[in-house]
C-alpha cells in the first residue's frame, strides 16, 4: 500500500470525507450548500416581493381613482310645486300627473336654484342664468319628479330637495375637474366652477356620503353623477341565490355518490376525469351554453338573474364537487371502519360521520365557488345581462326573471362609456366588488374555524 | 362412562361460536386466504398471529363482512357463525356486525361526546326505548370498558380528548354497548404505550366473561398473555391452531416454530 | 429445529454461550467425580482436597448460567424450543451443582477414610459404582448435544443398575460392620459415600428427563425406574440378616 504513490491522495479525501476534521471549520461542501440555499431563499423573498407589489399597487390605483365614488356633490334648494304646471286640471289625478315629463319640472328646479343663491347673498357676476341652471345634473328634474308621483297631495306646497349637482361640478370637488381642464372643456366653463367655490362656503352645495351609489340604477351615458349599482346589486345577489340553492346540494349530491356509493369502473373513471376537465373550461362557453340552451331552447328571458344563475351554476358545479370529494376523501378511513364496526349502515356512516367531519370542507368549497361565480363576467355578456336595466326587478322569485344587471358586468359597462365619470364609478364598482368578495372569504374562514374538529 | 362423554361432546359442540371451513378469500386476482378452516370457541381469547401479510387481518375481517366495503373482495366457503352461514345472501351485513363488532388497530372514537360514541350503536339498533334505557347501557357499557371511573364525569366531553389508552377502551366500550356476541380486535394495542396496553389487555380478560373475543396481534407475548387459543397464519394458510399453552412452548409445525422464536419474519 | 438461525443474531449468541458454560460445568463435575472416585480408591488426601476445591469453580459456574438464564429470559422471551432451552439449562445446571456438591462430599470423606484402616474391595466397588454414574452423566451431556432422546432414555434406565450396585454395596458394608465392629467407623463413611453416589445417579436421570424435554416438549409420563427392594425395604433388611 505505502509504496503506491497515489495512496497519499487518495487518504487524504478519504479522511477529509468521513471526519477527523473539526466541527468548528466549516468545509467547502458545506458552505456551498449553504449559498445555494441563501440564494433560493433570496429568490423566494424577490418573488414575495413581486407579488405584493402587484397587489399594492393594483388596490392603490382602484382605491386612488374608485373611492371618490362614495361621495356625491348636492345642492340643497326649496322648490315651490307650482300646481299650474303640474296639475293643469286641478283634480290631483296621478295618472294626468305623470303626463307631466321632467321637462316641466326644470324651470321649477332652476327657479328654486336662484332662490337658493339669491338667499345665500352669492353674487351671480360674470355668469348667465342658463350656465347656472347648467350646474345642476340632468338627473335633478326626474328626482323632483319621482317625489311628486309618490305623493301628489304635495302639489302647491314648497319642498326642500337635495339635488344632484352636474357630473363636472361634482369631479371639480373630486379634482378630476380644474380650472384648465374647464376651459377646454364645452360642458363646464370656469365660471362656473367659481360659482360652485362660492355656493359651497355659503353651504348651498355640499359634498356628503354618497348612499345612492348603492341603491340606485344604472344611469345614461350623460348623467354619470346619477349612476348606482343598485339593480346590479340585485341581480348579483338573485343570481347567487340561485346558484347557493342548486349548485350546493346539486353538488354535494353528486360528490358524495361518486365518493362513497359509485363502484369504481370506467363509467365513473370517465365521469371524474370530465368534472375536473368541466372546472378547466372556459366560462365563456358556459356562456354559449346557457344562450343556447336557456334562452334559445328553453325560451327563458334575457338578461334575467334566473338564467344568469343557471350559467353560473354550471360553472360553480365543478368547483363544489371538487373540493367536496377533496374534503370527503380526507375524513380518515377509520372514522368510516368504525362506523361500519358497530353495525351502522353506509347510508348512516356518511350521513352520521362522514358528512359532518367534511362540512368545513365543503363550504369553504362552496363559497369559493360562489366568489368566483359572482365575479364572472363573460358568460353573463352572452346572455343579454349587459343590458341597460333602469327598472328594479320584483321581489323573487317573479324578480329572478326580470331583468337586471349584475356587478362585473356593470363594471364592464361603464368602463366602456366616453365620460371620465364613469371610470370613477367602474372603480368604485370593483371595490363593491372585491368587499363582497372578502366578505365571502372571511366568512369561509370562519365557517372552517367554526365547524373544524380535530380526530 | 359413555353418557358422560357424548354430553361433554355436546357441550362442545355448543360452545364454537364461529365455524369456519375451507375458507378462501380473494382479494382480485390475489388468493389471500387459501383453505382456512378454524371453530372460535364462545367465551374464550382466541388470537391470530403470523408474519405481515399472512392473512390473519383478512381473515378476522371476513368474521364480519368488513372486507365487502373493498372492491374485488370474494370470500368463498363455509363461515357460519351459531350455525348460520354469515355470506347468504339473506344476511344484511348491518346485522351481523351489530352482533360481531370489531375494535381497530387505532382508536378511532368519533368526533363526538363520551355519551354519544357509546350511544351511537343502541341509537341506530333502536335497543333503547327512552333516554334513562340508553343511559344505563352507556354507562354498563363503560363499565364494561374499565372506564366509567375515569370519565363518568365528564360525559358530555369529546371523546378525542382522551388518551390514547382510554380511547381504545371507549372503542371497545362502544362495540360492547350493541350487544355483541363476538369481538374482533385488529391490532387494539399496536398504537398504546405498556400501561394503556396492559389496561386493554385486563379489559380483554374480563371481556371473555361474556364474548368470544378474537384478536390480531402482532406481539406474540400479548398473544400468549391474553388468548386461551392461538392461530398461526402463514403465507394466507392457517398453519396450526391450537390451545396458546401448547403453541408458545411445544408448537408441532415446525413454521410455527420457527415463527415465534425469532427465525422467520 | 436449531437449523435456522434466529432473526436476531445476538440471541443465538446469548443461547451458545449459556449452553457453552452448561457444557463446561458438566465437564467439571464428571472430573470431580472421576477423580473424587480416584482418591478413595488411592488414599490420596491431596487429590480429594483438590476436589473439594474444584467445587468451588462449579458453584460459580451455576451461578453465572443462572444469571445468564435470568437476563435471557428477561431480555429475549424465549418461546418454544428457545424456551425449553433455557429452561432445560437452568434445571440441569441445578442437578450439576447437586452432583458437584456429592464428589466434594466423597472427598470430604476420603480424607476421613485416610485415616482409618482400609476394608478390603470396597473401594474398588464404590469406584465400580462411581464410574458408572460418569459414564451416565457423560451420556446424558451427550444426549443433550445431540438433543437425543432415545439416548437419553437409555441413560435413564442405567439408573437401575447403579441403584442395584448400591442394594448390594449396602449388604456388603452391613455383612463388614456384623464381622467387626472396628469396621463400623469405616463403613458408615463408605455407606454414606455410596449413598452420595446413588443420589448422583438419580440426578443424572433427572439431567436426561430435561433432555427428552428439551427434544419433545413432554416430561417423561412413566415414573423414573426404581431399584427394586431399596434398603428402606423392611423385607431386605430380612432376607439380608438371613
């Protein structure tokens, strides 16, 4: 051995690999496994990075250009109903009444305006009547107008109002609107924004907590102040009801058969393979699907929640019954061999003990199902919820086949309109939109939390 | 003289509770059980050893159709249990399983009250009439399962809180709160610490009284301390069955033997 | 049966190694015997003394077997053959230790022997006797080797003939001590000397018994064969004053 000459060497790394070496210096090997795990670390924390600013930055722009939509610009005026041009007969016939278009009702609301500025002591320099009555929103009439066919007894009588103001009086207090922008600008003069300066110190204009984005309608394309999410709050919520009630025992029916009772042959193989393949598809051709099918074939109406629902079901279906055999399968087999053990039959053992254990599961499922459904806008395109809905739709279930809007769909709409205004709104829109689905989260965590058992 | 031997014949014969003959289980294509044929006595321990994979947990399984919850599970032969053939295709598995309950390898109490894992079984076999019924067989039951005194106080209180030890005997508990004839414990002292184990084993021993008891096990000192009869499994065959006394010290096959000395696996 | 090897290898050391020591005792207790026999015949007070020394190595040997058993036990849980194994060992390193402590008697006697006038070819008859016993012990050593049941009956039935030397050695002492009293002194220590060697006789059937335990799992069922007419015999004591 000791006359060959590499047998130096070779005992060298012969001990440098299976010790004799102090545990104080660390080697070569070691430190190089050490920088590689420092680099993948780094690695990790820059993509963590990524992503959060992403997120940050995505809230900080919806949030920066979407919050204003919570507040709204009024005007506070007293408008006398003047029975001459309201109610001509006399006889307070609501029927003759409604004839009676918002165009009757606009001298009465600029006349109430002046009062309003006359009282208030603001000087009216340098601007015409016709710029001022311009201030007020093109929805101010039809509010009036609403309240008086609600009550027609008011005829005659002097009422406070608190009208809208313009859509470029209101962004002027938001600043989307300035003074340079106003003089480009053929809808606004600067004028009138000095004039809104002043009606606002002397309290006459007042910019306050802007409930009716929630309740009210959709509104034209000229009047975004007046805009709401009101009927596509509506139909969001009609459509998930709908969803809720046939997709989760639809779903858990379905698991559950397939889980526990369904021999294991091809047919179900089959069955399994295209429900996880049903969860990749596109919702668009879900869409295409319900177009065809509920509207073309079974004839329902459009842009009805009723169909939206029926969509959206097919699409959450998928989602439930996956995660609903994932929590299913994960209730431990000796839950189900003990409940077998003292004589229960298979019925009782995944009803009694199976079923409870996988609760947790399941919801969280459902509700993830239903936040996805809730925020799908394309399939709810083909099928007509796109539409321009003004009305509200009943109460259901006749509602279900009114139709309605829904929220990402309301979000599509008004991206898609020429007023700066609107994208306001659409950003407001989305916060809506992201609230309900946090809620719904939160609510699936909590439900989790609630119902989790350990065994 | 002759009396005397055709009545203890008789006496025999009445004591077999379960009578096992050419048994075959398959398992698909894989004959895991071949040509078992084995009387379990009424009111005694009898055990199953043998190496894993021989067969004794398919075999206690047939006992009570667990094994029909597997898909492409056949069993063939004769398994009558008090004379009656377990596999006719009269006999709901439910049934029989109320009469033959089964204890598992890991204590498996449901996510529920003390009260409730006992009262589950009486509940759905309707064998209470009124809650003051059902009491008293919960706690008989756990009287039964050497546990009343350790949890009578707090019945209401989940029944995986216990330890491992008191869970298994809740398990036990709750198989004897249906009225078995027979027991059938897969490995019930595998997951258990020495003391739990010994505790489970006392149980078992006072169990005999009124159950004929069957019990896979792996430790062949738990089998020798607990059973009164011993069932050598190897390879799916009932190599020798025979008294626990004559097995542990003069066993007559030779793979039997070598088994519980040490020499084969 | 032992063909096999066990799973875990250290216990077949531990088995070996007890066994091994039973074997080295019983190779010193046939010694002891042999040379106890050696000395009563040759008068030899340094060679008896010798043996009742040699006992002592005996005594420890049991000791350390039955300590070794315990920790077996205690550690391996022996079952079957494994079981009787060391069972069988403990019991038959016991009856070696007996048959140990009776050579040492016999030399313990011999060296009051030495000081008495010898009686003629009685000596020679004890060893005759004392032989036989060897002979056996060695046997049954074997037997228990080979795990040889039909040997070990053999030894078993030997135990016959060493019981029929002591009926007639007794006779003999009996018909000494009635020709001269001064012989009584001798003779009691010879009888008790035969005595010793009888009882080692019975031990060595009790060795072989363990030995077809040990190769069967049974004990033996038919009662270890008597020597007809012991000496407690009243109608002996007759016929041989006759």
């Amino acid at each position: 051995m000791t006359d060959m000459p590499h047998s130096n060497g070779a005992d060298g790394i012969a001990r440098d690999s299976h010790g004799g070496k102090s545990l104080l210096a660390v080697d070569a090997r070691t430190r190089k496994r050490n920088a590689s795990e420092a680099r993948f670390r780094l690695l990790g924390k820059i993509a963590v990075a990524i992503g959060v600013l992403a997120l940050v930055g995505l809230l900080a722009s919806i949030l920066s250009s979407g919050l204003s939509s919570f507040r709204q610009t009024y005007i506070d005026i007293e408008v006398y109903l003047d029975p001459a041009k309201l109610d001509k007969e006399g006889n307070r016939d609501r029927a003759q009444i409604s004839k009676v278009s918002t165009f009757g009702y606009k001298p009465l609301i600029e006349q109430g305006f002046m009062e309003a500025i006359e009282k208030s002591g603001v000087s009216l320099d340098g601007i015409s009547e016709k710029e001022v009555a311009e201030m007020l929103s093109k929805e101010a009439p039809a509010q009036v107008r609403n309240f008086v066919l609600a009550d027609v007894e008011r005829i005659g009588q002097t009422a406070p109002f608190e009208v809208l103001a313009g859509g470029r009086i209101d962004g002027y207090f938001k600043g989307r609107v300035t003074m340079e922008s106003a003089e480009r600008d053929r809808n606004v003069s600067p004028a009138q924004l000095e004039l809104a300066d002043r009606l606002r110190e002397a309290g006459v204009v007042k910019v306050r907590f802007n409930w009716d984005f929630f309740t009210a309608p959709d509104a034209s394309d000229t009047r975004p102040e007046a805009a709401g999410l009101g009927v596509a709050i509506i139909g969001s919520a009609y459509m998930m009801l709908i969803v809720l009630v046939l997709s989760l025992p639809l779903g858990v029916a379905a698991s559950i058969y397939l889980e526990e009772f369904a021999p294991q042959n091809r047919f179900t193989d089959l069955i399994e393979v295209n429900i996880s393949n049903l969860a990749a598809v596109p919702s668009i051709v879900f869409g295409i699907l319900g177009l065809a099918i509920f509207i073309n074939f079974a004839g329902l109406p459009q842009s009805a929640p009723v169909v939206g629902g029926l969509v959206l079901t097919l699409m959450t279906l998928p989602t439930i019954i996956i995660a609903t055999r994932a929590s299913l399968k994960s209730v431990p087999p000796s839950i189900r061999e003990a409940a077998l053990g003292v004589g229960a039959s298979k019925m009782q053992t995944v009803f009694h003990h199976v079923l409870p254990l996988a609760m947790p599961g399941i919801l969280t499922g459902t509700i993830i199902g239903l936040a996805q459904a809730l925020g799908e806008t394309a399939p709810l395109l083909l099928i007509g919820m796109v539409a321009f809905v003004r009305e509200y739709p009943a109460g259901p279930p006749e509602g279900f086949f009114d139709p309605a809007a829904a929220l990402p769909v309301q979000v599509y709409n008004w991206t898609q309109r020429g007023d700066p205004a609107f994208v306001e709104r659409a950003s407001g829109a989305i916060i809506v939109l992201l609230v309900f689905l946090v809620v719904m989260n939160i609510a699936a965590i909590l439900l989790r939390r609630r119902f989790e058992r350990r065994w | 003289m002759k009396d005397n031997i055709e009545g203890r014949k008789l006496v025999d014969q009445m004591d077999v509770k379960f009578e096992t003959r050419d048994v075959q289980v398959f398992y698909g294509e894989t004959h895991a059980i071949k040509d078992v044929s084995v009387d379990i006595l009424d009111k005694t321990v009898t055990s199953f050893i043998g190496p894993s994979g021989c067969g004794k947990s398919t075999f206690l399984r047939a006992l009570n159709r667990m094994n029909d919850t597997i898909p492409g599970c056949r069993v063939e032969g004769s398994l009558t249990l008090d004379g009656e053939d377990i596999y006719d295709p009269k006999v709901d598995p439910v049934q029989l399983r109320a009469k033959v309950g089964m204890v598992f390898q890991k204590p498996n109490p449901f996510p529920k009250s003390i009260y409730d894992n006992i009262a589950y079984g009486p509940r759905i076999h309707g064998l209470a009439r009124n809650k003051a019924e059902l009491d008293e067989i919960v706690e008989m039951s756990l009287r039964r399962g050497a546990l009343w005194d350790e949890v009578k106080d707090r019945l209401q209180e989940p029944g995986t809180g216990l330890s491992g030890g008191q869970q298994q005997r809740l398990c036990i508990a709750r198989s004897v709160a249906t009225a078995p004839e027979v027991l059938l414990m897969d490995e019930p002292c595998s997951a258990l610490d020495p003391i739990a184990t010994a505790q489970v084993e006392e149980l078992i021993d006072e169990l005999k009284q009124n159950f004929s008891v069957v019990i896979v096990t792996h430790s062949m000192q738990q089998a020798a301390r607990v059973s009164q009869k011993t069932a050598f499994f190897h390879l799916g065959y009932l190599v020798e069955y025979g008294d626990t006394d004559t097995i542990f010290t003069n066993p007559t096959d030779p793979r039997t033997e070598s088994y519980i000395t040490g020499r084969i696996g | 049966m032992t063909d096999q090897h066990h799973i875990a290898s250290a216990f077949d050391r531990d088995l070996e190694s007890v066994q091994a020591q039973l074997m080295k005792m019983g190779g010193l207790v046939e010694e002891s015997i042999r040379q106890s026999a050696k000395a009563l015949k040759t008068r030899d007070i340094e060679l008896a003394d010798e043996v009742r020394k040699g006992d002592r190595a005996i005594d420890t040997l049991e000791e350390q077997i039955s300590l070794d058993c315990a920790s077996l036990i205690a550690r391996r849980q022996p079952a079957a053959s494994d079981l009787r194994t060391v069972l069988t060992v403990m019991r038959i390193s016991s009856n070696l230790e007996r048959i140990g402590d009776y050579a040492k008697n016999i030399a313990k006697r011999t060296e009051v022997l030495a000081q008495l006038p010898p009686i003629e070819g009685a000596a020679g008859a004890v060893k005759r006797m004392a032989k036989e016993v060897q002979n056996m012990l060695s046997d049954a050593l074997d037997a228990y080797i080979k795990r040889d049941a039909a040997l070990a009956d053999e030894v078993r039935h030997r135990d016959l003939e060493v019981d029929q030397m002591y009926n007639a050695l007794f006779r003999e002492f009996l018909t000494f001590m009635m020709e001269d009293p001064r012989n009584i002194s001798s003779c009691m220590h010879l009888h008790f000397i035969a005595k010793n060697i009888e009882r080692a006789g019975d031990h060595v059937t009790s060795v072989a018994d363990q030995v077809i335990y040990l190769s069967t799992g049974e004990m033996p069922e038919d009662p270890r064969p008597k020597g007809n007419g012991a000496p407690y015999d009243i109608d002996t004591f007759q016929e041989s004053d006759e």
